[in-house]
C-alpha cells in the first residue's frame, strides 16, 4: 500500500488550521491520517462518522471508517 505523502500534509494542514472544518471535512483527513496511524485516528474517524451521520440523518451515511475515501 502506498501512503500519498501530499494527502497526510493536506489532512494535517486542515486539522490545524485556525478555520473550524465541516464534519466531512474531518471525516476525510481522519481517514487519510488513519493509514499513516491507525491507533490514533480510527477512533476519531469512526466519531466523525457517527457525528456526521447524525448531523444528516441520512441512513446512507455509511462506511468504514478507513475506506471509501473520495478524491478531491
């Protein structure tokens, strides 16, 4: 598996960035940063992923929390 080192940059730079990001937002850079380190980020990926599905009430809100991931 290859890690896009330009996606983990991108991921970091907008969790500490001083913008408050929307839940998919966090969802995908939780996901992106789960493959460089799963301990710390899958935790938080499946959160935003509860969150966000809450937020929507949409049942079609589903999904692993480290896969699925859509390009940008």
């Amino acid at each position: 598996m290859t890690i896009d080192q330009d996606e983990v940059l991108r991921a970091g730079v907008l969790l500490l960035g001083s913008g408050r990001p929307g839940r998919a937002q966090l969802l995908g850079a939780y996901r992106v940063l789960a493959e460089v380190s799963p301990k710390a980020y899958v935790p938080k990926s499946v959160d935003a992923l509860l969150a966000l599905r809450h937020e929507t009430r949409n049942p079609e809100v589903t999904g692993a929390p480290a896969a699925g991931r859509k390009d940008t």
